[in-house]
C-alpha cells in the first residue's frame, strides 16, 4: 500500500484545526487569566503548525503537478 502523504497532511491540517477549536473554547471558559492566556498561546501553536502543514501540501502538490 502505497504511503498517500498529501492525504496524511489534509487529516494532520484537519485536527490541528480541531485542536485550535477546543483550546479556544478551553480559553473562554477559563476563569483566570493565566489559564486563558495558555489555552490562546496554545491555540497560536497549532495555528503555526498548520500554516507549516498548509506550505507543505502546497509544496508536495506543486512538485507533484496536482
């Protein structure tokens, strides 16, 4: 079976997206600033990792011509 790296990239793009949604519900309901404050840093790091994954794809299917 053949490795289908451009649809591993869409399913990693799709929780990375997933994952920001739940911090920042996580960021909402916190009661004090310092829990809101790490919920939202931590939805800003999956944010950039799905940026570097969204460069990736676009990459792979320039290279791929798809």
């Amino acid at each position: 079976m053949a490795l289908d790296i451009k649809k591993l990239i869409e399913e990693a793009i799709k929780e990375e997206r997933e994952a920001q949604i739940n911090y920042q519900q996580a960021a909402n309901e916190a009661s004090d600033p310092e829990t809101k404050a790490f919920f939202e840093q931590l939805v800003r790091e999956e944010m950039a990792h799905e940026r570097r994954l969204r460069e990736r794809l676009m990459a792979i299917k320039l290279i791929q011509g798809s």
